[in-house]
C-alpha cells in the first residue's frame, strides 16, 4: 500500500513537471486561450453568480426543506400518474426561465426528494430548453419558423429523453416505486399555497432580476419596457418576500424588517456611487442574501428556517467547485464569447464554421456535440448562433445546436454526474445528442 502510495506521488510529479517542462508560452493561441479562459471566469463570476446561482440555490433549499416529499411524489415520484409526471416536468422551463447550470441545484433537490428518474431527467431538459425569453428571442431574430421548432423539440425532446432513461434503468424504478408504496410521508406543516407563494416569489426575483436588455436598440417593445423598470420590478417582488419571511416563515418582524432596510440602503448607496451598471445590483443581492442567511440560521422558532440556509450552502459545496472547472475548461477549449466580446480558445472558430455548413449528417452531429459541451448562458446562444448563420452555418445544424446546448455544457455535465453517476450522464448525454442531430437534419431538409 505505501509502495503504490508513493508511485502515484511520483507520478504525479512527472505529469505536472512534464506539462510546465513543455508549456506552450511562446504559441499566441495557447496565450489567446488563457486570456478567452480568464475573461470567462471573471464575466461568469460577475454575470452570473450572485443575480443567478445564488437565489437559485436557496430556490433548491425552498423545495428540499418547505416543499414536502408528499408534494414532489405525488407529481413527481416513480408512482405519479405518467402524463402528469412528464407534463409538469415538460413545461416548467416557461415558468423558471433559467440556464443550464441554474437548473442544477433545482434538479438535485427533486431527485433527492424522491422524484422518479424519468421526470426528473424531463425537468432538467426542459428547464433550461424551453425558456420563454428564449423562445421569443429566437423566434425574433432568427425566424419564426426556428423558435417554433424550438418550442416543439424542447418538449417532445424532454419527454422521449425522460421516458427513454427510465425504460432504461425500469428496474432501479421499479424498486423505487416499490420503496415509494411504503413510504407514509409526515403531514405538511403549512397549507400548500403557502410553500408554493413563497416558492414563487423567489423564482419572480430570480426572472426579473436576470431580465436582459433586448438587442438591436428596440425601444418600444415590452421587452425593453420590462427591462427599463426591472429593478423596480424586482423590488416589488422583494416586499412579498418580506410578507412571506414574517407570515409563512414566522421570522421575527425587527430582524426581516432591519434587513429589508439595509439591503434597500445598501442598493441606492450602490446605484449612487458603483458607476459600472451592471456591478451595482451586485450589492444589494449580497447584503440581501447575508441578511436573509443570518436571520434564518439564529431563527429559534422553526427548526426549518436554519434547515433551508444550511440546505442552501449544501447545494452550494456540491454545485460551485464543479462549475468552476467546467467554466474554466469551455474558456479554454471553446473560448469566451458574450457582450460583443469575442476571445478564441484553443480550438479555432474557423473549425467550428467551416465544420457545420450544409446538412449532413455529420454537421449535425458536431454542432450537437459543440453545444452539448460549449456554456451558453441564458439567452446567449441566439446572437452565437445569430454570428455562426450569417458565417455560413446550416439551419439544420443551428436547431441542432439550440436543442443540445442550452440544456447541457461541460460544467452542467459535471454537476449532473455528481448527482447521478457516470453511467446515467453518459446515457443522458448521448440521447441528447442523437435527438439533437435528428431533429437538425429534419429541420434543415424542410427549410
């Protein structure tokens, strides 16, 4: 055993020499690649953590701690009524609007809770793929033709691929329903429109305070007007937070009420003095998270209140770490691109242009396999794919890349392995693929 132990320490040893021994320094594209690698981090770490990730863990804590496993078997579990199973499932992302990776938390906590694997792979698919926002921006900027034909595989393809994996793994279900027959779970503590308002609630302040700025300089649309009055919105959303923290969480008055008024300090204080737009909300989110997070831990009435942020910061350990890899290898392999930036990583954009025009069966695939691994955050694969057409990319394969990669990316995979293990991702990721390029040559041989 000490033998192998210090084997595997030499090993490693000359793998981390050998790799600095031959580090490509002098390649402009290896230094592209870091830079495109670093400008993805620091974009994602200011775009997308604290407005997105964060609210939706404690979203994932709502449904892990408040939401009852009666509630999620009854709608969700291996012996839910199968058409409700996967309508629920299909038909959630035009309610939570994320992106692959704030799906994430939402979908460890319904598989823990016992949902069935069908369903639950329904919900993580959908989630993300069926964004409304997403829908209507497709069909705005690249044709209507492509966001109805988004629309219709989102849910046909969240529903096959959900059927498919539980057919696959029918005998893991069937002891799970098994197990499930047995299961009495405890009376709810509150009514269930309660759980679903406050439930809800954060899931508005998440939309609303993620609402991008339409592109093209459109000032009239409903988009923009939203847009132009989020923050107003958002802080609408914020004072039925504070109805549902003192009247269905039973936190103290003072304590909700003090944090209310330092996080509404903290964000015209922020708005005033931060000059960068879009750093300044970044402010009023942390002070209001450590608020909330404070007030919930030294909570002594109801034990759920402390259960809800620990169940957060448990999500948080487990999702975060893996994110971060992931980001950090999508920069370097795909490189960065978002707001009108555009840094190459190791693999050249050419590649990718030249490897996806047409309708082959081949330019499918790979535009299938580039957006499964490639990170889009929510919405930012219509101007990607906006560039690739106007580059020569084939319809076929822009469907085909719409379809795979908002729902997945290599850090999404990362996570989603965690969660279900190696085998399931693999199946997971692989029927996403084939429907993916399926759907691709259809749409490009009628279009």
């Amino acid at each position: 055993m000490e033998k192998k132990k210090e084997l595997r320490i030499l090993f490693w040893i000359i793998v981390v020499f050998t790799a600095v021994f031959f580090l490509p320094i002098e390649s402009i594209r290896f230094n592209t690649a870091i830079l495109a690698t670093l400008d993805l981090v620091k974009w994602y770490a200011r775009e997308h953590v604290v407005l997105c990730l964060l609210p939706a863990f404690f979203i994932a804590g709502v449904i892990a701690i408040f939401v009852s496993q009666g509630s999620v078997l009854k709608y969700f579990g291996a012996n839910a009524k199968k058409w409700l199973a996967y309508s629920v499932a299909a038909v959630s992302g035009t309610i939570l609007a994320v992106c692959s990776c704030t799906i994430l938390p939402l979908f460890s906590s319904i598989h823990k809770r016992g949902a069935g694997l069908g369903p639950a792979i329904a919900f993580l698919y959908s989630g993300p793929a069926i964004n409304i926002l997403a829908i209507i921006l497709t069909a705005r900027i690249l044709g209507f033709e492509m966001g109805l034909a988004r629309t219709i595989g989102a849910v046909i393809f969240s529903v096959i691929i959900g059927l498919t994996m539980s057919i696959i793994y029918r005998k893991e279900e069937r002891i799970k329903r098994e197990e499930q027959m047995n299961i009495q779970p405890p009376p709810e503590k509150r009514p269930m429109w309660q759980t679903m308002y406050h439930f809800f609630t954060l899931v508005l302040i998440l939309v609303f305070a993620n609402w991008g700025k339409p592109d093209g300089g459109d000032t009239s649309s409903t988009w923009f007007y939203i847009w132009s009055y989020k923050w107003w919105i958002t802080g609408g959303f914020s004072i039925m937070l504070i109805y549902s923290l003192i009247k269905i969480l039973k936190l103290k008055w003072i304590w909700v009420i003090t944090g209310a008024i330092i996080t509404a300090a903290s964000g015209l204080l922020a708005f005033e003095f931060i000059e960068n737009a879009k750093l300044a909300p970044l402010i009023p989110m942390i002070v209001g998270i450590i608020a909330l997070s404070l007030m919930t831990l030294y909570d002594k009435k109801d034990s759920d209140n402390k259960e809800w942020t620990i169940s957060t910061w448990g999500f948080t350990k487990q999702i975060m770490p893996l994110l971060a890899v992931g980001v950090v290898a999508a920069g370097f392999l795909l490189g960065s691109t978002h707001d009108d930036v555009k840094i190459a990583g190791v693999i050249p954009d050419e590649w990718i242009t030249n490897l996806v025009g047409g309708n082959s069966v081949f330019s499918n695939f790979f535009a299938s396999i580039v957006g499964a691994f490639m990170y889009f955050a929510t919405l930012t694969e219509v101007p990607i794919l906006q560039g690739l057409i106007a580059s020569g990319m084939g319809k076929g394969p822009a469907l085909a890349l719409l379809l795979a990669g908002p729902s997945l990316s290599l850090p999404n995979m990362l996570v989603i392995r965690g969660v279900i293990g190696t085998r399931k991702t693999l199946v997971y990721v692989t029927l996403v693929v084939i429907m993916a390029t399926v759907s691709g040559l259809i749409y490009g041989t009628l279009f």
